[in-house]
C-alpha cells in the first residue's frame, strides 16, 4: 500500500511538472511570436547600413561624362555601378537616386548653358512665397513665326530635359535627354519649349506633431500615466537591445504647384500661357509615354485651338487610350492624320505595327526598350515633321494659286499613311 502511495504521488508530481513545462514553453513561444509580429524584416536589413549620407556634387561621387556624353569613373574610367556595397538594396537605391538629383542639375545647366534655354517660372503670377515649377523656352519660341517644337516626358523622376534618367546614367545623354531634339530644331529654324510636366509639387521636411497634455485627451491620473508611458518605453528599450534601431528617413509632406499639380494640369497650363500665344504657324510636338496622354488631354480640353495651331505630333511609347480618355470621334480623326506613335517592338524601325485602337499610326521605334523609343526614332520624327511641313506648303500653293485639284482630308491622310 505504501508503495501504491509513493507511486501516486511521484505521478502527482510528474504530472504537475509536465503542466508548469508545458506552460512555460507555451510562455515562451507566445512571447517569440509576439517579438516576431512586430520585427519588420526590411527594418532589419537596414540595422547595419551606412549612413545614408552621400555627395552633393559628381565630382564628389567621383564621376564625370566623357567626350562621348557616357557616365565614368574618374580614376578607373568604369561606367556606374549599382551594386556599390553588397547586400544593402536599399542603400544603394538611395545612392543611385542622390545621384539622380544631381543628374538633373547637369542636365539644366546644359539646357541653359548649351542649348541657350531661359527658364521661365510658374504659374506666371506665383507669388515670392508659394511653390513654383518652371519650364524652359529657346528666345524665339513665342516670336517665332515659322515653327515651334514642344517637348514633353512621360511620368516619374525625370525632370526638364529628360527622357530618362536610367539612359542617363547607363548609357549616354544622346539617348537618355532631350538635348539632340533641341539642337537639331534650333538648327532647322524651330523655336522650342521644354516642358516640366512631373515638377508638381515642393517637397518640405514635415513638422512633427506636438504631443498634446494628456489632461486634455485623458482622464487618465499623472502619476498613473507616467508609469504607463515608462512601462512603454522599457519595452522598446528592451526590444532594441538586440535589434538596434535602423535609420529612419526624414519624413515629408508635399505642397502642390498650383494649376501645376499634375502632369495634365502643367501641359495645360502651359498651352494656355505660352504655346497657344505663340506665333508660330506650325506648332510640332514630341510626346513620351505619359506625355502622350497629356498631349491627348489637352487635345480633349482645347480641341479647336490645338487642332488650329497644331501641325503634327510625334509619340513615343505613348500610353494614352482614346477611349479611356473618352476623346470623340473628330479628334480620333484628327490623330489619325497629324499624329504617328512609334512604339517599343522587335520589328525594324518605321515598321508598320497594328494599332490597338482607332486613332494614330504606329509604327515600329526599332528597339523592344521603351525608355530608348524616342532617341530611335530621332531622325523618323524629323522626317515625320517635314513631311507634314511640305504637305502645308503644298496646300498654301493650293489656296494662292487656282487649281482643279481639291485637297481634301482623305486625301491628306493617304499622304500621311504613305509616310
């Protein structure tokens, strides 16, 4: 009997230590789950980068452009390189947009500098205080009466001058700025403007909240408070012992441009003060990408007078949708014969491609890579343009001189699709 007892009572105590284990485990793993929930693992990875400091200038980044306009190194003559530090993303992203910055200073200068741009700001009435963009204008753009080629961008980090900043960096300003465009119409006649269309807003550093009293959200007592906020703060404390706290980024707020808040707004607003006044009687423009629905936009909110002043567009990889934007039918008509679309393919340049939709001719850019379509078809957009350029000489005669023939807009179309 009295080993019947021992037995029973070592079982009592197995069975209450099994179930304090078991506990403590389950402790154990809830405390490991909750540690985990609130690890962010991209924080993680950021524990041990470096600052996220880098140069101001390129030659501080040790980089120059060559004769070439290409991107290198200046000891090892090396093209740039992303992957500076190894298995740091987001650090090197950071370093490769801080170069960027500085990429569009250089650009600018070489607007202003090289290409005898101004800069003129906006909106034309802003105030010293409030946010501004600017655009650029050769010195005859709006006194020109011959010609005049405007130039607009697709979406994101490109600024003024820009097709792509990725070109830039990795293969050449030729390919990568839209300086080629401006040197070659200035040196056919053109007058120019450069537009701003992703300059949308000022970017400032934004003001922490202040902390307001707790007696005035609260009811809860002082003393009680502060032992809640010390309990709080232990935690982090704690939580960060192991996991040091990673760099944060300096927080901002954006404050839009006025009638310059978006890329449709700018094109707008900048027909409205600028390209509709203008005294060119053949207006030409070049549209990349996003640059092509705001071109069609435009069109949309302006349609007698971009179809009055407006002699051809050339788009590049546009993304517009006629539909989407629900243009009507006189202005698909209209693009269909002032407007041609060379899009990324594998097929040879100025190759036919099959439209999508019922409005402009597409054609082949030579090139699958859709930030390279507008450098590609450089010499085809010009072409493109004097063509249309002959085409309104001919008519010109037409009206000076009585003849039979009657131009017609079937007629001017099948000159266009014969193009």
């Amino acid at each position: 009997m009295l080993v019947r007892a021992d037995i029973c009572i070592f079982y009592l105590v197995w069975i209450n230590m099994a179930q304090l284990l078991a506990q403590e485990e389950k402790e154990k793993t809830t405390a490991l789950k909750d540690l985990l929930s609130r690890i962010d693992l991209d924080e993680l990875m950021k524990k041990d980068e470096p600052p996220l400091v880098f140069p101001k200038t390129l030659e501080e980044f040790e980089y120059t452009f060559n004769e070439h306009g290409q991107l290198r190194h200046t000891t090892t003559g090396d093209p740039f390189v992303f992957n500076y530090k190894e298995d740091l993303h987001r650090w090197n992203q950071k370093r490769y947009e801080a170069l960027g910055e500085i990429i569009t200073q250089y650009v600018y200068k070489c607007l202003e500098k090289d290409c005898k741009l101004r800069k003129e700001m906006l909106p034309v009435d802003a105030t010293e205080d409030e946010p501004k963009s600017f655009i650029y204008l050769s010195e005859d753009a709006l006194t020109n009466a011959d010609k005049l080629l405007v130039l607009i961008q697709g979406s994101g980090v490109v600024r003024a001058g820009q097709w792509a900043r990725r070109l830039i960096i990795n293969e050449d300003l030729n390919s990568g700025t839209q300086i080629p465009f401006i040197n070659r119409a200035m040196k056919e006649g053109y007058g120019v403007i450069v537009l701003n269309p992703n300059e949308n807003f000022l970017e400032v550093e934004k003001v922490p909240e202040t902390e307001q009293s707790a007696l005035d959200t609260s009811d809860e007592p002082a003393e009680k408070r502060e032992r809640k906020e010390e309990r709080e703060g232990k935690k982090k404390k704690d939580f960060y012992e192991k996991y040091r706290n990673p760099q944060k980024e300096r927080e901002t707020e954006r404050i839009p441009i006025r009638e310059n808040s978006s890329p449709e707004e700018h094109t707008l607003y900048v027909w409205d003060h600028f390209i509709s006044k203008s005294l060119a009687e053949n207006i030409f423009v070049v549209a990349h990408s996003y640059g092509g629905l705001s071109f069609v936009e435009l069109l949309i909110q302006r349609e007698d007078e971009v179809k009055s002043h407006v002699s051809a567009v050339a788009m590049t990889d546009s993304v517009h949708n006629v539909w989407h934007q629900e243009a009507n039918r006189s202005i698909q008509e209209w693009l269909k014969e002032r407007c041609c679309n060379w899009v990324s393919s594998s097929e040879p340049l100025d190759t036919p491609v099959d439209p999508m939709l019922p409005d402009c001719l597409r054609l082949s850019a030579g090139t699958e890579r859709h930030e390279l379509t507008s450098w590609k078809s450089f010499h085809s957009i010009f072409k493109f343009f004097n063509k249309h350029l002959e085409q309104q000489m001919e008519e010109d005669v037409d009206e000076e001189e009585p003849s039979t023939a009657v131009t017609t807009r079937g007629s001017n179309r099948a000159k266009h699709e014969d193009l």
